[in-house]
C-alpha cells in the first residue's frame, strides 16, 4: 500500500514514502522521482524521498528535463 496526497485540479499526486505500519522508508536510488505516465530518466537523483507524478509537466523529447 502507498499513500499519497492528490490535487485533482492542477492533475499532481505525490506518493510519500510511507509503509503499512506507518513508517517512513527511503525509496531506492534507482526509483525515478518524477513521472509523467512513465518516469523522467534522471530524476532519481533529484534528492528529495518522494515520487511526484503530474500531468501537466512538459519534458524535453528526451525525458530527461520537465516544467510545470
């Protein structure tokens, strides 16, 4: 199970590193950290421990950059 927080309005969920029990964990280094329907190659790097997927976000043709 995840949890995350959505905004239906501006199309942005961000799942937050919490398990079953209720406790924080660290997503692997290799889990992106930004998605749109499919992960933003680098953004595994980013150094924050959470996965924010947005529709509204604008990569490059090579996925490796986005804006809102």
């Amino acid at each position: 199970m995840l949890y995350s927080i959505i905004d239906k309005e501006n199309q942005i969920e961000v799942i937050l590193p919490i398990n079953e029990k209720l406790e924080l964990f660290q997503f692997a280094e290799r889990v992106a950290r930004l998605f749109l329907y499919y992960p933003l190659i680098g953004s595994e790097h980013f150094g924050f421990n959470f996965i924010i997927n947005c529709n509204q976000f604008l990569p490059t043709e090579q996925r490796e950059m986005a804006s809102i």
